[in-house]
C-alpha cells in the first residue's frame, strides 16, 4: 500500500503538465488579494469618513 502511495506522489513530482496552470492560479489569486488590500487601505479612510457623515446627517433626518 505504501509503495503505491509513494508511487503516486512520486510521479506527481515528475509530472510538469498541470504545474503551470496551478501556479498561474495562485498567482491570479495572490493578485487579487493584494488588489482587494491595496484599495482598501486608500479608500478605507474615505468610506469611513463618508458613512459618519451619512449616519449623522440621519438623525437629523427623521
């Protein structure tokens, strides 16, 4: 049993054909994370301040 999990794990090793594609995946994702991170360290800072002036203008509302 052993040997064929070994087996296995050592032919996925030499096995290069769907390396690409996963790595391209990772990276997409990493970017996208960094994106998400980066937008909302700028824009963090405004929306804050945008939603204090729209929770205090609603009590003057009603």
């Amino acid at each position: 049993m052993w040997s064929k999990i070994t087996g296995f794990f050592q032919g996925l090793k030499k096995d290069e054909r769907g390396l690409s594609g996963v790595v391209v995946a990772i990276l997409l994702i990493l970017v996208a994370v960094l994106a998400i991170v980066i937008i909302w360290v700028f824009l963090g800072d405004w929306l804050e301040d945008l939603w204090e002036q729209i929770t205090g203008n609603a009590s003057s509302i009603s």
